[in-house]
C-alpha cells in the first residue's frame, strides 16, 4: 500500500485539469481524481449528463459559507472558493439554459384563470 505522500507527489506531478466539468462517465472512471482536487485546490467541479450540468463537486468549506457561516472559515480559503465557484459559473451554462441576469428579475403575475376573472367582475 503506497503512503499518503507518495500518492500526493504523484497528484502534484499529474497535469491539472483545465475543464470545470466531468461527464457522469468520466466522473465514475475519475472521481478520486476529482475528489482529490476538490481537495486540494478547493475546486469546483461539475457533472454533467447528455450536456446538461446537474451537480457540483465542492470543497466542504463552501457548504459552511452558504450556510452563513463563511466568517469561522479561513479568509484565503473563502477567497479561493469564491473564486473557483465564480469560474465555474462563468465557464458552465447554467440548467435552464438561460443567462442569469446579474440585477433581480420581476417576476410577472400569473394569468387569471376565467374562473377567478368572472369572480373579481362579479365583486
């Protein structure tokens, strides 16, 4: 069985990988490989299935950050994850195929059935 040290000599030799997203197939052939550099680098890697990304792999310290407990974690870290977490939305499309707008949407009133329309004339 190898040490733990040898085995992050040889991930550190290993050439990095420069797309943000695995397929499912590729992420099951890999996903030491993904987990370790999750890890390591506090990476954000995402899955995708027939082209469309449905889930991230991220460094455990993020989950703390989006439960609003950023402040208990290392500023550096926080920056590295914030970040990779902002590559990877500017790299990967996201699941509803749509740019994400950068101000609030309105959101628009849902149309009335006749039923309720026929109530709000008889009031």
């Amino acid at each position: 069985m190898k040490s733990v040290k040898e085995l992050r000599r040889k991930a550190a030799k290993r050439t990095a990988r420069t797309a943000p997203v695995y397929s499912t197939s590729e992420a099951r052939a890999n996903f030491a490989e993904a987990l370790e550099t999750t890890q390591l680098d506090s990476a954000v890697i995402g899955f995708d299935r027939y082209g469309r990304t449905v889930a991230a792999l991220v460094p455990v310290e993020a989950i703390y950050m989006l439960a609003g407990l950023g402040g208990k974690i290392d500023a550096g870290i926080r920056q590295k994850i914030d970040r990779a977490a902002r590559a990877f939305v500017a790299q990967v499309p996201n699941r509803i195929g749509k740019s994400i707008a950068k101000s609030a949407a309105k959101k628009k009133a849902a149309p009335k059935t006749a039923k309720a329309k026929a109530r709000a004339r008889n009031r």
